[in-house]
C-alpha cells in the first residue's frame, strides 16, 4: 500500500473567471473580456500547492466522468498529486464554478456543485497510511457532512493520524448557533484548524480573537490559525498566541489564498517546523496566491514560489528541503 505525507479529501472543480457582464439579447451575443480555465476547489488547491512544497500528496474524491473531471484528474496527476483515490463517476457532471473578481481582487462565484454530492469516503481512504488527513471544506460536500466528517476524523485520529480541517462557513439561513453545534463534534476530533476570522466567529459564537481561539482549544483543537485575509493570521497554540502579518501587495485575485495557506501550514509542520514558522509559510504562499488570477497559478513557476519564500524573516527551511 502507497504511503503518503498527506491526504486531501474536498472537493475539486473547474474555475472559469470572467468579467461581470449583461445577458446577451435573444439570438445575440455579448462579448467577454476575459476567459480563463483553470483547476480549482478547496481540496485541489491545497493538494496541489502542498505537492509543490515537496510534500507527497494524495487527493481523495469524486468527480464525474465527463470532460471537467478527466481534465482536473490529468491535471492533478501532471501536477504529482496521486490521483489513485480520486473516482469518476459514469453519467454524473463535475462541479464548476464562475468567478468574478471586482476592482480589489474579491471574488463572489456562481457555483454548479456537480459530484459535490455524491462525495462518499471510501474506506481505502481512510486506511491509507500517512501523516497528516486534511478535511478541505467538508461543508461543501452533502454527503459528507456533517456526521460523516465526524466519523472520519473519530476513525483517523484513532488511528494515529494528524488531522487538520479548513473550514467553509457562512452566515445564511443557518443561526449562528447551528452552524456551532454542527461544528462541535469534528471539533473534538480535530489536531488543528485553519479557519478565517468570519467563519472562525461563526463556529465559535465569540467575537474577540483571542476568546475565538480558546473556545476552539477548549474543545480539543491543538493548533488554531485563523486567516485573516491583507492583515495575514494569527496563531495558537500551547499557551502561546501570535499575530503574523502579511506581506503588502497588488491583488489580483484571492481565489485559493486560504487553501495555499493551508497547505504552506501543513508543509511547515510536516517539515518539523513550529506553529509561528508554518503561520509566517501558509501567509506566504496565500501572497503569492493572490498575485495572479487562479486558485494555484502563484505557485506553478518553480522560481517565482523560491524567490517569495527566500523573503520570510525567521523561516530557516524552504518548502523543497523539507
């Protein structure tokens, strides 16, 4: 059986971006000024970027055996990522996902969620040894969440494994107080977490940094950084709580930053690093991200993912040695 350094479960999809535009009268057309493909989804991205850090790397999924989802498996498979864990589903779509990215670089997405749906986690995952099992946006995958996140990570940490979870939660038809209770029971299966400041109040019920990150430690998480976008992230872990800014630049496009984060964050730790070090690489490789338009395209140039971390103060390895 194949070992790995990490193995990512979330869903992958199609990005398409393009401007904003009016619909085309009947029989007519409107011209777009931009068109752009590219892989994307939370587990993609995150796999993706951790096998160029050097990580060896497996993506666990489903997508549909159409078009979209034999080119993200070539891609990820082009790319390093073991791709043996990932299905293709006959007579199913895979999901894509228009983008919009207004004059800051944020985006808003028109999403078709395609085989987000069907996402069953084979037990072939779940029993494939490696160190760290990463949960990409589990609530993004109906089949999936919540009690079945829960299980597997119950399953993984019994089992010996680092689990690691990124979080998607949005304040909508759900109270506050619900997306919490959904979010508890993983919570006590969980070794660190990676959400931003919104979703990091939302699943927490509190407001101050601080008292958000106790309330996650209170419920079994050991490591907390949570993501906060321009002014970087913030950090903690064992009594310790830090606040690591991020590099100011010109943004393009945020699509994928938290996933590089993420991935940064478990290259570090797997490379032996402490949590303030692989805080300061997740901040600088979600920099990187959103210099240019795509989820993953900051990171593809060798020299360009070399060239930004050789600038971080205090990191002593890069990505490549570890």
């Amino acid at each position: 059986m194949k070992t790995f350094d990490l193995v990512t479960i979330g869903n992958a999809c199609i990005d398409i971006f393009t401007t904003a535009h009016a619909p085309p009268p009947p029989g007519g057309i409107t011209e777009l000024g931009c068109f752009n493909l590219v892989a994307g989804g939370n587990g993609a991205n995150t796999a993706i970027t951790a096998r160029r850090c050097g990580v060896r790397t497996a993506f666990a999924g489903v997508l549909g055996d159409d078009l979209p989802g034999r080119l993200l498996r070539d891609i990820l498979e082009s790319e390093g990522v073991d791709a043996s864990l990932l299905r293709l589903l006959p007579a199913r779509s895979s999901p894509a996902t228009l983008v919009y990215n207004d004059e800051r670089g944020e985006r808003s997405f028109a999403h078709h969620p395609g085989t987000n749906a069907d996402f069953v986690l084979p037990d072939e995952a779940l029993s494939t040894p490696c160190r760290v099992f990463h949960l990409a946006a589990p609530e993004l995958l109906p089949g999936l969440w919540p009690a079945g996140a829960v299980e597997a990570a119950r399953r993984l940490r019994a089992a010996g494994r680092t689990v690691t979870l990124d979080t998607f939660a949005v304040e909508g038809e759900a109270a506050v107080g619900e997306i919490e209770r959904a979010h508890r029971p993983l919570l006590e299966h969980c070794d660190m977490v990676f959400p931003n400041e919104a979703e990091a109040r939302l699943i927490t019920g509190r407001r101050e940094l601080r008292d958000v990150a106790a309330r996650f430690h209170e419920l079994g998480v050991r490591t907390v950084a949570i993501k906060r976008g321009e002014r970087g992230a913030i950090v903690s872990w064992d009594g310790r709580f830090e606040d690591v800014p991020a590099e100011a630049v010109q943004v393009v496009d945020t699509c994928g930053a938290g996933d590089s984060f993420a991935a940064g964050f478990i290259a570090g730790h797997l490379g032996g690093l402490d949590p303030l070090e692989c805080t300061r690489l997740g901040c600088a490789l979600g920099t990187l991200c959103v210099r240019f338009q795509g989820s993953t395209t900051g990171s593809a140039d060798p020299k360009r993912l070399e060239a930004c971390l050789s600038r971080l103060g205090g990191l002593t390895r890069s990505p490549q040695a570890l």
